[in-house]
C-alpha cells in the first residue's frame, strides 16, 4: 500500500487519500503555453448550458468533414462526444497541460490523451530523445537495443513481470494475455468483471465499459457467439459471484481478467480483500490472475496497482505510459509462464511494428521522469485538492456527486454513492454530466467526454490549475 494515509470523501464507497498543499517541484515546473481565448458560441446541443464562451465553428466545419471519411468522423468512439451531446472539438497542438482546439480555444487538459502524459503533453526532453532516434530510423521490423533497456526498466519495477513482451496497444496486449493463460493452463473459461473493458477483442466485449458504455451499445454486433462462449462475468468488487461461478465451472477456469482499479466506467477502487480474495481463489483453482494495467500501470504508483495494494498478479497487462504518447502495449509475468510464448514456447503472437524505437524511446525517458522523488506525492496533492474541491462544490450546489483518485487517476460520478461496481456507475445523471462537461469546456477546462471514464493529472498540472478548475467547477454547478 502506499505510504500516505487515505479516507474517503463522505458517501463516495472510493478511496480519496488526503491532500495536501500543493508545493513547488522541479518535477512540476513546467509552464504552458498561453493564448487568448475566443468567446463566441456556434455549437448546439440540447444537452448543453447555454454560454457564450466557446467559438468552435472550424471543428464544426472539420467534423462534418471527417463524417464523409470516417464511420462516425472519428478513428475511436468514445472521441466522437455522443454521451454529452454536441461535436467533437478537433484538436490542432498540446503542451503540458494544455491543449489548443483549431479554433484556438485553450483548456486545461485532465485526459491526458486517456492517461499516457503523466509528465505532460510534449515534454521537451522527450521530443529531444525522439528527434535524435528518429535520425537512425522510426522502425526497424528487427531487434533493436532500446528494447533491452525499457524490458529491463519494465521488470525492475512491475512485481509480477519476469520477462515482457512488447506489441503496440493495449487491445493486442490483453489479446496476447489471455491467449497466453489459455495457453499455460490448457483451459477455456475465463472470469471478466461487468463495466470493464480490455480492448475490442472479441472474447472481452461482454458486458464491457467504456466507449461501449458511453454508447449505450449491448454487446457488439460481429462477435461470434462462440467468441464469447467461454466468458464468464461478475459485479466487480463482489467476490461472492466469483466464488459461485468457480463453484459451477470446476476445473474450467483458466484466468480471471480485470482492471485493479476500473477506470472504463468511471474511477471505481476495489473494496478491502477484494484483491487479495481473488488472488486466494486463483491459486487455489489452479487458474492465473491478470491485472490489465494499462491505465493504473506507472499511473498509481511506478510499480502499478499491484505494487500499490500489495497483490502480485501472473500476468500484467500494459500501455499508455510506457509509450511516453506514442502507441505501444507490453504483458509480462512470471517467466515459465512467459516461456509458452513464441519462440520460446508454442504459444503464437507477432507484430511488425512491436518494440519500434520511438515508442521504446519516449517509454525510456517518460519512466525516468516519472521514478524521480516526489513523483507519486506530488500527483496525490494536486489530484486529491482537485476532486476533493469539486466534490465539495458540487455538493455546495445542492447536487448528488461523489468521487475519489489515486495519486495521478481520479474520477467522479453525479449520484451520492457509494460507486462499487458498474451498475452503480449506472445510477448516475448523465445528462447533467453532460451539462456539466460543456459548462467545463467553455470555461477552458477538457473532461473526458463520457461520465464513465476516469481523469487523469500530470506532473505538468500546477496548484494553480487546480484551482482555476475548482473555481470554474463552482461557477458551472450554479448554472446547473
């Protein structure tokens, strides 16, 4: 567990550890960009506030563009703002903690492209990094030494990983780690908990979060049913159900698949033993434990949430941060397990662009950043004052709202709580999250557009961020 203490914000069921002022850091220094703000409204919804604050009318014209191009105008659904009404804002440049829409429109950014700018948007050290492994090449399709040293970096910090294999999204590394559990257990089955999402593989989209959530969508169209034949779900944080499906699936179960802290349908922390449990009944099926860190890996701690709450998982799953922003995945685990993957054992899985030197630079670089003291308590500090500021303000209002982080992930919900699991998720006023994501944008701060995914902060963020975002929280809860 970490070292700072934690208590919970009254009514919310999720950690909240306790903040304090935020102090100055080496770390935290870094200062974005500024420019002035357009103050015209062009986009309607009948979702959103009323305001005059906003000029969107280029990534008006952009969108409509892109729907000619593209299913939707966008390249990912949760991107395409369905949830909250409205157009997607197109995005022209980011630095630190701040991103420029092409109509010039500034906001400060708590999705940090949905978690990998944990040291903000690009970091001068980085992009110097970048361009000069650039000059050698952007990919090789062959080994290459940067490989070692981010395998090496990976290994010495994620307690369950003994050997790593890189691919280049989070999708492909959840695909590989249940292909390999099948695997090394020679069983079928797997456990899955309700509202998490581990990538758009075809066995996962059971009652998963995230954009499917966002969209309201039931379980994909195109998924064979014998895809999902073998997928097994529970309520996450209730460890009775899993125990009754092991129950009724005796010797079957090869893996039990989940996201230790769930940040696909809103930031949702495991109950105390619910880890540990799952750990227990695991070892005792003979089945293995996968931790998908692909949001809390590097992000709740720098050895992840397995370091953070004390479990060791069999497999791992990672992303986001260690690319530093550019497209990468990694499993790992335990290495006879490891060891039934090919080459080294029968267990097949490539990938042409997996290792490419920019991703396993920018990885590099970002994880030297982040290991540096006072990483993890500075994150706690802004992240804490942030939710625990706009709880209070929301609940200052008069509205229903709870929330909680860890360190640099963060997320609340318009209901009282608690929020253990997705179907409480699901009690939450949507649509005055959509008025309150609006209300935000036009007072320059960018939410992730959906009330069922998690925030993120960055070592780039500075208290007095945080409290122009707390401020304009205020102001927009009173407009509500």
């Amino acid at each position: 567990m970490a070292a700072a203490s934690s208590s919970s914000i009254a009514g919310t069921g999720l950690t909240l550890l306790n903040c304090f002022s935020s102090s100055s850091s080496s770390s935290s220094s870094t200062r974005c960009r500024t420019r002035s703000r357009s103050v015209t409204m062009a986009v309607s919804t009948d979702q959103k506030p009323k305001t005059d604050k906003l000029i969107l009318r280029k990534s008006e014209e952009a969108f409509a563009a892109a729907k000619e191009l593209m299913p939707g105008g966008v390249n990912s659904p949760v991107r395409a703002f369905k949830s909250v009404g409205g157009q997607p804002i197109i995005i022209d440049s980011v630095k630190g903690c701040r991103m420029w829409d092409i109509d010039g429109n500034e906001y400060i950014d708590y999705v940090g492209s949905w978690g990998p700018a944990i040291i903000g948007h690009a970091d001068d050290q980085v992009l110097a990094a970048l361009s000069e492994t650039m000059k050698k090449g952007t990919s090789f399709g062959a080994p290459c030494l940067l490989e070692n040293t981010l395998a090496e970096m990976v290994i010495a910090a994620v307690p369950s990983i003994e050997m790593v294999r890189f691919v280049n999204s989070g999708t492909e590394a959840c695909m590989g780690a249940l292909r390999l559990a099948r695997a090394y257990t020679g069983k079928e089955k797997i456990i899955k908990f309700e509202g998490c999402y581990h990538g758009h593989a075809d066995p996962f989209l059971v009652k998963a979060g995230s954009g499917v959530a966002t969209l309201g969508l039931p379980d994909s169209p195109g998924v064979p049913k014998a895809a999902t034949n073998e997928t097994l779900t529970a309520p996450f944080n209730d460890f009775a159900a899993v125990e009754k499906i092991f129950e009724a699936n005796k010797g079957e179960i090869a893996v039990v698949f989940l996201e230790p802290v769930v940040g696909n349908s809103g930031f949702i922390t495991p109950k105390p033993d619910f880890l540990s449990s799952l750990r227990k009944i695991t070892k005792e099926n003979n089945a293995l434990l996968v931790f998908d860190e692909v949001m809390t890996g590097f992000r709740l701690s720098y050895g992840g949430a397995q370091e953070y709450f004390g479990i060791t998982p069999d497999i791992t799953t990672l992303g986001k941060i260690i690319g530093g922003g550019l497209p990468v995945g990694a499993y790992g685990g335990r290495r006879d397990i490891m060891e039934t993957v090919a080459p080294a054992g029968p267990m097949y899985q490539a990938g042409t662009l997996s290792g490419n030197p920019l991703a396993m630079t920018a990885g590099i670089h970002t994880l030297k950043r982040i290991k540096e003291p006072g990483t993890y308590e500075y994150l706690d500090n802004i992240t804490g004052e942030l939710v625990q500021g706009i709880v209070e303000a929301g609940k200052r209002a008069g509205h229903a709202i709870c929330g909680g982080h860890i360190n640099g992930m963060f997320g609340f919900f318009f209901t009282e709580g608690p929020v253990y699991n997705f179907t409480d998720a699901k009690k939450s006023d949507t649509a005055k999250f959509a008025k309150f994501f609006w209300g935000m944008l036009a007072e320059g701060v960018y939410l992730a557009p959906s009330q069922f995914e998690a925030g993120f902060t960055s070592l780039a963020h500075t208290s007095e961020d945080i409290k122009k975002t707390i401020a304009a929280a205020e102001k927009v809860f009173r407009e509500i």
